[in-house]
C-alpha cells in the first residue's frame, strides 16, 4: 500500500506512452512498490522483464492480495458492497486474477464466469474455487469470448487502467450484458495516476507511467495508464453506458489494527475510484 504518501519509501515510476501489453487484473498493493529515483529506467530491450507479466509472479501476488489492506480491506469490500444482491445473477469478473472476488461473488450465490490475461492466475483461480466457475484465459484488449447478453452483470475490478483505450473494451462489455445489465468497475483514483511523481503530466492527456513492485525479493515491472475523470465518464458513455453512481471508499474499520499505516492513508486521502454503470438500449 501507499504509506504516509502516494509512493512510501519503496516505489519507482516513470513516464512512458508505450501501449500497455495485457489488461490483467490490477490490485494494487502500494507496501510492494520500489523507491523513485531520478535516475530510474525500464527498458525491455535490455533484457528486463515485460510490464505487467502476471504470469511472472502470479503466486507471490496471489498471497499478499489474500490480506493485503488495498484488497482485503479496501478495494474488494468496497466492490461487493456496489454490486449488492447478486444472488441468481450470471456475472462475468473480467480480470479475476486468482479468483478472491469470484469467490466471494459464489458465496453470495452468483454464477460466476472469470476471465484474465494472465494463465498462471487463471491456474490459480481454478485451484481456489474448483469446478463451480468457468474460467478462461482472455486479453480485455481482444474481443471477448462470450455471445451478446451472456451476463447480467460485469465486474471490471482494478483492470480497466492497465487499458491505453478504454472504448473497445468497453463496447465488447456493453455487447456481452443483457439490456439493462450492469457494469461495476474501479480503478486508479485520477488523482493518484497525476499527483504521483514530479514533475506532473498534463492531468488530461492518456499518458502511462511505470514502476515497479516487490515480491520476496523479486522486482517486477508495472504500467499502468492515466485517464482524467471526464475522459472516464466520456468512454462509459460513448459505450453506450449510464453512470449510476461514483462512489470514493474507505477501508474496512478493522484494517486500523492490520494495517495502522496504510489506514492511515486510505482513511484521509483518495485511492481507487469506483464507478456503477447501467447498459442503455
């Protein structure tokens, strides 16, 4: 998690506009971050891992993501609480990583299919939740494998920042809903993605900017992509998308004992914006 500022001590990010090579689910984990320096850089021809490789560290994530404070306590509590009753409902968790939110979605009596781009995570989730959901492996960036009106409901959680352009995306989205179906996504609070490193970007261009995370020892490269609030909500609509509510979380009380520092932060500053969307015919 972030502690005390954005970036802690441990982060290291940069600017870059190269597009972003997968569109795995994004539940960020801010203690894991490296420090910033000036003097930083990434390049992937220098033998350096790609951005975003899920596949690359997928157990070691998986496990912090299980009682990490921006996930345990903050992100998925705060998702579950905005999609309410899906008791009965066919949802599709684009993005499922290891399967905590499908889980959690079975156990509230959803029929749950999950997608991801990486196929470690999807190895992952086929552990955790056995034979009770349909799992494949699927890039957001490609069309979705499923026939139009297959879901009722779509969770995007923590995915959609990892997207350079929101609008394919977001139309196979509003293609695989039934009519009145509905899209919960959250991602990268605006403020986070502009306020993060000096000098700022220019608040409403669709730039990038990378870092890295830390698992045992191992650091992995990450890039994720800015968009301003009014960008978001000018992809939502132009996918044919009603916006029912913008809503800015807290984390769960009882993280306060878990996780004091990062509570600390979540409870006083901004960190993942959460959208509630209604498919329009």
């Amino acid at each position: 998690m972030r502690q005390d500022t954005l970036l802690g001590e441990n982060s290291a990010i940069f600017d870059d506009t190269r597009p972003s090579s997968r569109a795995a689910v994004l539940e960020l984990d801010f203690e894991k971050m490296i420090s910033m320096t000036n003097e930083h850089q990434f390049s992937e021809a220098e033998g350096q891992h790609r951005a975003n490789d899920y596949d690359d560290f997928a157990a070691a994530y998986s496990a912090e993501n299980d009682d990490s404070l921006a996930n345990a306590y903050y992100e998925r509590p705060a998702m579950l609480a905005l999609a309410g009753d899906v008791s009965g409902r066919s949802v599709l968790d684009a993005g499922c990583g290891s399967g905590s939110l499908g889980s959690e979605l079975l156990d509230r009596g959803a029929t749950v299919t999950g997608i991801d781009a990486s196929s470690g995570m999807v190895e992952l989730a086929s552990q955790r939740l056995g034979d009770g959901i349909d799992l494949r492996v699927a890039d957001l960036n490609d069309p979705l494998p499923f026939c139009d009106g297959a879901f009722d409901d779509v969770i995007a959680s923590l995915v959609l920042h990892y997207l350079e352009d929101w609008g394919p995306t977001l139309s196979e989205v509003r293609r695989v809903l039934r009519p009145g179906g509905r899209l919960f996504a959250s991602v990268d609070h605006p403020t986070v993605a502009y306020t993060i490193q000096e000098s700022r970007p220019d608040y409403f261009a669709n730039t990038s900017y990378e870092f890295e995370w830390e698992f045992g020892g191992k650091r992995v490269p990450m890039r994720f992509w800015r968009k301003s609030l009014q960008q978001m909500l000018d992809a939502f609509a132009s996918a044919g998308f009603r916006v029912t509510s913008i809503t800015e979380p807290q984390p769960l009380p009882e993280a306060r004992e878990v996780h004091p520092d990062g509570f600390a932060h979540f409870s006083s500053a901004p960190g993942f914006l959460f959208f509630g969307l209604e498919a329009v015919a």
